[in-house]
C-alpha cells in the first residue's frame, strides 16, 4: 500500500486471504469477509475515506485505541474483541495491514480444524 491505507487496498488484501467468503449481510454498503463462516472485516464501502472494522486481541485494542485517534471500538460489534479503523488518517498503512492479518489469524485459530483453510489447518502461531 502506497500513502495512506485505503479502501480498495484493504479489500484487495481481504480478497487475496486464504479460504475468504465475502457477504453483504447487513446492506449492500457493507462488505463482510468470514473465514469457516465467521467474520474477521467489515469494510463500509459508501462513505469516505471509508472505515475497517477487525477483530483484535482486547490488550492491543486498548493500547491502539489509545495511540491512534482513528482507532476506536468497533462500530456495532463487541467493544472488547473489535476496533473500527478510519482509513486515511493517522494509522500507517502497515498497521492497517497488520490488523487486517491478524484479524485473520484470530478467526482462523478459533476454528475447528476441519473448517481451517486448507493452508491453515494448523493453528497459526499468533
């Protein structure tokens, strides 16, 4: 990612995630990416610059929440396990990568073995 983190570069990195099914559950505003059924973003795709919302572990959430004023709890989610980054302010692009990735990761790890990407079948070290 170049500049800023934007949208299409988050959904670009989503839809490049090994096993990803991409929904519109709640509206046609909102992609949801699930791995094995369970969601790890949800991307808000009519507002600007846009909004990511990612699982996270509580601990980082409360220290990135803290550090960056574009990280917040995650809109209409659990405020504990999930932040909402506004994209193209104050969070460095391989931030927003990493948070992506490791939104991933949780997901993935709490996944029964048998509904595991084919290259994650073992738990990924986190």
């Amino acid at each position: 990612m170049t500049g800023r983190a934007g949208r299409e570069e988050v959904l670009t990195q989503c839809r490049l995630l090994d096993g990803i099914e991409l929904s519109y559950p709640f509206d046609e505003g909102t992609a949801v990416f699930k791995v094995g059924g369970r969601m790890l973003a949800l991307i808000s795709l009519g507002d600007a610059p846009g909004r990511v919302t990612v699982k996270c572990d509580p601990d980082a959430a409360v220290a990135l929440r803290g550090s960056y004023g574009a990280i917040q709890p995650g809109y209409h989610m659990n405020k504990r396990h999930w932040i909402t980054i506004t994209l193209g302010a104050d969070v460095p692009d391989a931030l927003v990568t990493d948070l992506v990735a490791d939104s991933y990761s949780l997901v993935v790890s709490a996944l029964p073995a048998h509904l595991r990407p084919a290259d994650q079948k073992q738990a990924p070290a986190r």
